[in-house]
C-alpha cells in the first residue's frame, strides 16, 4: 500500500519490483521489462485458478481488454487494481519478483482444538497457523514500488496477514478518486510520519504521526497523500488471501474507527 521510506539506505540484498520499469536486486538495477514480468505472473496465477479473462476483470471491476493489456504488459494498473488481482489470485508480494514460481492455492487448514504443548506449525483454535517465529533484515523485506507508492513486507510470506511499511509520496494514491479499491479482509493502519487521506465509502479522515484506523477491506476505500512530505506507515491486513479468515463485520458497528 505506500511508497520508500525516507530511512536509511539500506538496499543492498533488497528485490524490488518498480513498475515504472526498473527491478533491482542485490544493489543492482537491472532494465528489466517489470511490467511485463509482473503480468506473466498473474496470468499464470489466472490460468492455474482456471479463470477466465472476463471473470477476473468482473471480480475486480475492470474490462476484460484492460485486464488482457496488464497481463500482456502493455498497460499499468493502479495500485488498488493490483492489490485487487493479488487478493482474487491469493498470491503474496513475493510472487510479482522475478524468477518466483506462481503457487497453487493452498488448501484452508481445518479447524481444530487446541491443547497444551500443540506443535507451532498446527493450526489454533480459531483456523489460524502459528508460524514459526522469523526475523527480517530491512534489506531482506521484498517491496513493490509503483507511482509514487511503495508497499514493503515486513514478515515472512504468512497467509493469514499482509504486514506492511508503507510509503506515500507527495501527490500519490492508491487508487483514482472515481475507482476506489475493495477486496477481502480488514485494515489495521497506523501514521508514522507525514500525513495520509484515507475515504471509507463516504467518510474522509485526515491521519497525521501516531494516528491509526481501522476499517472492512469489503467497503470501497482510497489512500491518498494531499500533502507535501512523504508520508510512512504500518499496516495490517487480515484475511485479504482466499485461503485466510477475517474478522466479521458487525451490521451495527461503524464502517471505520480512527483512534
């Protein structure tokens, strides 16, 4: 969901994907065609979830012509239309790098009970995996860098939740003011520096440094930086992936909390 982060150079050992042309890795930027990279790699994900081109473009509100230039690499989608092939495809950050091979969409883990000295690898109580316990260099963290947005993974690839570190630089967005983004799951995000729009259906907050929100990745949403210094945050996605469960969303509770 955001841009690079104005920290610390500390790209060396880093992939990256950039779609406005440029992929680099190990400190090393290569002119590779991305955009056409990343598009082999959703309609490889498409075909292996046997969809068709006109099924994909209605589960993310696109023609199925501009769905057929994104995986031609001949058109670049919007943050939000991206994140919307991600979720429908149930593929992580990880599979848009060059050289990964799509994965086949993992079976839901059954529910079980849990009782004491229960393995990590099994799955709780509530459906939800218990990983092993991971640390990440910054300059491990895979990132996709896109108009002016760069979306970081901050853990290992975990099906169950996207943690991110988000950057939004001056003037970008994550989607157009009149296609606003929506997908499986729930948001968790929190400011850390500069100030970020966030529309929840009808309702506009402006966050600033310590603000956070939450809200239902269902309700047709859009982050936007209006201001004039980059913007960094944090965030949790829960259950955007096919295979995850999400927190239900309550008819009586409000779209969207800030705090």
């Amino acid at each position: 969901m955001n841009p690079i982060p104005a920290s610390p150079d500390h790209s060396v050992g880093m992939t990256a994907v950039d779609l406005t042309g440029t992929v680099g890795s190990s400190g090393t930027a290569s002119m590779l065609d991305s955009l056409a990279d990343i598009g082999t790699h959703l309609r490889a994900a498409r075909v292996a979830r046997g969809l068709s081109l006109r099924e994909m473009a209605r589960r993310i509100e696109v023609s199925p012509s501009f769905v057929s230039q994104v995986e031609l690499g001949k058109a670049k989608p919007s943050l939000g239309t991206l994140y919307g092939f991600l979720s429908e495809l149930d593929l992580s950050l990880d599979e848009l790098m060059p050289g990964t091979e799509v994965s086949t969409p993992p079976a839901a883990p059954a529910v079980t009970s849990t009782t004491p000295g229960t393995p990590l690898e099994s799955p709780d109580r509530f459906g939800l995996w218990l990983l092993d316990s991971t640390v990440q260099p910054w300059a491990a963290h895979p990132l996709v860098q896109m108009k002016g947005v760069t979306w970081r993974r901050l853990t290992a690839d975990d099906p169950q939740v996207d943690f991110l570190h988000v950057t939004y630089e001056p003037g970008s967005e994550s989607c157009p003011p009149d296609h606003l983004m929506r997908h499986q799951g729930h948001e968790y995000g929190h400011v850390t520096s500069g100030r970020l729009r966030v529309q929840v259906a009808f309702e506009t907050f402006d966050l600033g440094p310590g603000d956070a929100i939450n809200f239902s990745s269902a309700t047709p949403h859009r982050l936007s930086n209006e201001g004039a210094e980059a913007c960094t945050s944090i965030w949790v996605v829960v259950g955007r992936r096919s295979t995850s469960s999400a927190p239900s969303q309550d008819a009586n509770s409000p779209l969207s909390q800030v705090i």
